[in-house]
C-alpha cells in the first residue's frame, strides 16, 4: 500500500503508522531543528514542522505547515499536543492566546482598554 506518509497512510493510519512522541536524544535534535525552521521562517500561532532525519541520524528540515490540520483525533498537531497532555480545546486557546497577545485591540481586554 506505498511507502511513505501519503494520503492511503494519512487516512487509513491505524494499521500502518505508529504515532508516539519522541522524548530521546534524537527528539531533542529535531525539536532544535523544527524550533529553529519555525523561527527563521517567522511562522507564529501554532502550527507543525516536518523533520526527517537522513542516513546518519541528523534530523534535517523537510516542511512548515503553519495551516497545520486541527480535526480532533485525526490531525497530527492534535496527536502531538494530546501527547504532551494538553487538550484539543486548550490547543485551540494556546493558538487564540498567541495572536491575540499580537493583537490586544481584538481582544475583549484590549477593547474595554481603548
């Protein structure tokens, strides 16, 4: 059924891909190359990095998706953040909280302030 994370592996996951988080030595590297591709790319909010590592070991950039899918139970940030014990209601209030500390005036607070 192909190699790779297309969209037969996407959809049809449960059988063919193993989601876990990676906490080691080799997720510590790609956490340091995604966080370092997030910020280079100024991307903000919330979103997802893309890393693989290539043949000895080092984590290399492959893509920034900052439209990252939010479908609960089905799209990876969400599996990501339920992973690190946050909830798909909270991930929705971390994204909201982080533009609108860039954009008080359209915050209720922000509002009442002007």
């Amino acid at each position: 059924m192909g190699e790779g994370y297309g969209y037969r592996n996407k959809e049809y996951w449960e059988d063919k891909v193993v989601i876990r988080l990676c906490e080691d030595d080799a997720g510590e590297a790609a956490a340091k190359v995604a966080l370092a591709a997030w910020r280079a790319l100024r991307c903000r909010d919330g979103g997802r990095v893309d890393i693989r590592n290539d043949a000895h070991g080092q984590p290399n950039f492959i893509e920034a998706n900052p439209l990252a899918g939010l479908r609960p139970d089905y799209s990876d940030l969400c599996f990501i953040a339920g992973f690190k014990g946050i909830s798909y209601q909270d991930l929705i209030g971390k994204i909201m909280e982080s533009f609108l500390r860039r954009h008080a005036e359209l915050s209720a607070r922000g509002r009442a302030a002007a």
